[in-house]
C-alpha cells in the first residue's frame, strides 16, 4: 500500500485546474495499476479536491480528514459544498477531528494527520515561503520535509493563483 497525502493551495485560477489535475494524474499514474494507493486530503476547494478526484479516478482509496467538527458547516463555501459532500461520500475513511471551530489550530492539527500518515506528500505549491499565519502548504511541506517524508512539488508551467 502506497498513502500519499495532498497540501496545496485553495485559490488556484480557473485556468490552473486543468493543468493542475493532468499534472497530478500523471503523477498517480504509477500507483493506479496495483490498485494499493490511499489518497489523504482534507478535501478543502482546489488543490485537496483536485488530487481527491484523481485519487478516486486511478482507482484508489480515499481518507478524508475534516479539520473540525463544524468545517463543512462553516468553512465550505456554497459553490463547493456538492463537490465536498461528493468526496465525503466516496471517502473509504472519515477522520473528523476533535476541534469544534475550523480555526489554525484544527487546521495544524489536520495538517499533522497528513503528515503522519503519509508515505509521500504531494504539494500543489508555487514554492512561496510560509506567511508566518501556520497551517499552509508551506507549513506543511516543511513539517513533511523534517520528518523525512519524500515531497512531490506540483506547480506545472502556467498555473497561477487568483488575487
């Protein structure tokens, strides 16, 4: 069995999504014919979902970890919630966490699932250091980094984030 989790950014431009899910296709491409790949994300808009929908797509297993109890409720804005509730429901595992608020501690918190489950991360990272706000891609790629785990950056040419 091969556990790759995901961290990446939530704001990536429309144009970025299909070059982003092709990139992370061919990523998983390798662990789809054994079928014993195990896709970790926290399915938050963009990247998480992205990389949940290839997981599913190659045949593989998904482990959905919710940062807080009321994330969905809370954080899930309404042009996602279909795709969230999608991803829940063809999860193999549901992983709420203990927090009551989706706040930089559950998401920390969240984060450290990933890491510690993990095999590999993938990172839909344009490579920017962290905001000092904890919780991020950044943040997550270094916990990863320091704890050994092998770091597969995805950023491929034109991808781009809004604002």
């Amino acid at each position: 069995m091969t556990i790759i989790a995901v961290t990446g950014h939530m704001d990536l431009t429309e144009g970025s999504v299909p070059l982003v899910r092709t990139a992370l296709d061919d990523l998983l491409k390798p662990y789809a014919d054994d079928g014993r790949l195990v896709g970790v994300s926290c399915v938050a808009a963009g990247a998480d979902s992205l990389f949940a929908e290839a997981v599913l797509a190659a045949g593989g297993r998904l482990t959905v970890v919710v940062p807080a109890q009321d994330y969905r409720r809370n954080k899930v804005e309404p042009e996602h919630t279909a795709l969230f509730d999608r991803l829940v429901e063809a999860a193999a595992e549901v992983l709420v966490l203990p927090h009551e608020t989706a706040d930089r501690q559950a998401y920390e918190a969240a984060n450290a699932v990933l890491v510690e489950r993990a095999d590999r991360l993938v990172a839909v990272w344009d490579g920017e250091p962290p905001t000092g706000k904890g919780g991020g891609t950044a943040d997550t790629v270094l916990e990863a980094r320091g704890a050994g785990i092998p770091v597969d950056v995805v950023w491929p040419h034109g991808a781009a984030r809004r604002g």
